[in-house]
C-alpha cells in the first residue's frame, strides 16, 4: 500500500527530500526498531508524518525533527491533540535535542554522514535509519575493500551497524535514482580508552593516503601535523600494510602509540 504526499507539494532537493512512501516497508522499519512502551524515540525528517504516525502507537513519546517550514505545518495539523508527538522545526544538525531512547527515521541522505556521527556521539540504545544502499554498505564494509573508508572505521570505532533489509526506489517518491537499505545501529558496549580527537584526526589524515603503505602514510602525516621530521616509527607488526588494510583495532593501536607525540605537539 502506497500513502500518498499532499496535493500540489514540491520536494525540494536542496533538502535532500525522497519520502518513504510504502506503508509496509514504513510497518517493516517499525518492527525492526522494536519500540517499546516506555521509549522516547528521535525521528529525523519526519516529513507528512506517515512513520511518524506508526511510532506513536508503540512509543511512549516521539520527538519529530522537521527542518522544511511546510512540513511542520502538516505535522503540527497531524498531531494537534496528541500529547505523544512533539513536533520540533529545526536542523538536527544544529539544534539541542532532549533525551530520547532510540532513533528512528528515513532521514534525507545529503546529511547521512554528518548525522550520523553526531549520533554516535550520544547517549542511545538502538538506531534504525534508512540509508542509500551504497553508504550503508560502506558502513559494514571489511578492511582491504574498495568501500572500506574513513566512514566506516569511524561508525564501527563507535557502534556496531548491520544492514537489515534493502529496499526499492519504486518505494520512495519523488523516486531516487538508487536503492536504500535499512541499518541497525547499537552502541559498543566497551570502547578502546583512546584520545578521540587524535583519533578522528588520524583516520581522516590517514585515509588521503589510502592505498599508501602505512610506514610512509605516518611519515607523512605525522611531518605534516607536528612540523618536525619523524623518526620514530611506532613498533607494530601492521606497519607495512596499506592504510585502507589497516582494522578498527589498528587504528585504535595506533593511536595510543601516537597520542604522545601529536598531543605534545
């Protein structure tokens, strides 16, 4: 069953808007999310309301970010005597959220990356986000491959995705030139006790350099991030693989061998 989006309504792609329009698929991410009574779920661009809608009857609240002024006037109509809903207009990107438990949304793809970093940043005990099907497999993406990238080593330091089911364009309308995929995001219970910064400075330094052997891509970054000649090459037994061959716990390793001259400095 298809729903479909008010009479005369323009998507605009500036917003990366593509509304997920098949109620079953909508049910689908709903029964993925497994939304409780007690939860208070973030839904990020919520568009008509149609997922919106769905999760108000499992959640005990759903706070629905809406950056499109014409939107929030069809959701604020929607749920105006629904205690359940709060509707909020704003860019999540800039915004101060409240609390919630989960997160649930077909968010636009123009911001998948920037969104979700953010979220991994905070405090949460499940995601279920649509994504186009290539950033989703760039998520669960194993060192050595093409899509192995910055991305993926920074979500799984963090979480542990999984892509769940994929689905049509036909799904969405306007209808988007590529596929999506639905992915589960949980929390690492334990993180590596490491800078973040440093960290997050490294991967992105590292990954210019991606196909570099990482003897060379270190000298490299470190000379261009300390301004003094690098000499001392830390003792581990991944130093001549390439960068994009490098797992999350090399990184991670790394890292701690570096955190004393770059924090220095």
């Amino acid at each position: 069953m298809r729903e479909t989006l008010p009479s005369q309504f323009k998507a605009r792609r500036r917003l990366g808007q593509n509304f997920l329009v098949d109620r079953e698929i909508l049910e689908k991410i709903v029964f993925y999310a497994d939304v409780k009574d007690d939860d208070v779920v973030l839904e990020v661009g919520s568009g008509t309301g149609l997922l919106t809608n769905l999760l108000q009857e499992k959640a005990r609240r759903v706070i629905a970010v809406e950056k499109d002024q014409r939107l929030v006037q069809v959701l604020r109509e929607r749920f105006e005597n629904n205690p359940k809903v709060e509707v909020i207009n704003g860019d999540i990107l800039k915004i101060d959220l409240p609390e919630y438990d989960k997160v649930v949304a077909t968010p636009p793809y123009n911001i998948s990356s920037k969104l979700l970093f953010m979220l991994t940043e905070r405090n949460y005990k499940s995601m279920t986000l649509t994504f186009q099907k290539e950033f989703a497999e760039r998520l669960i993406a194993k060192p050595g491959t093409g899509e192995y990238g910055r991305l993926t080593v920074m979500i799984k330091h963090r979480a542990n995705p999984e892509i769940l089911d994929y689905i049509s364009r036909e799904a969405f309308r306007p209808k988007p030139r590529v596929d999506s995929a639905i992915v589960r995001i949980t929390p690492k219970i334990s993180m590596q006790k490491i800078d973040e910064k440093v960290f997050s400075d490294l991967v992105r330094g590292l990954f210019t350099q991606r196909r570099r052997n990482l003897r060379s891509a270190l000298k490299h970054y470190v000379e261009r991030r300390t301004g003094q000649l690098f000499t001392a090459m830390p003792d581990v037994e991944f130093i001549h693989k390439r960068v994009y061959q490098l797992n999350i716990e090399e990184f991670e390793a790394l890292t701690r061998e570096l955190e004393p001259i770059i924090i220095e400095r």
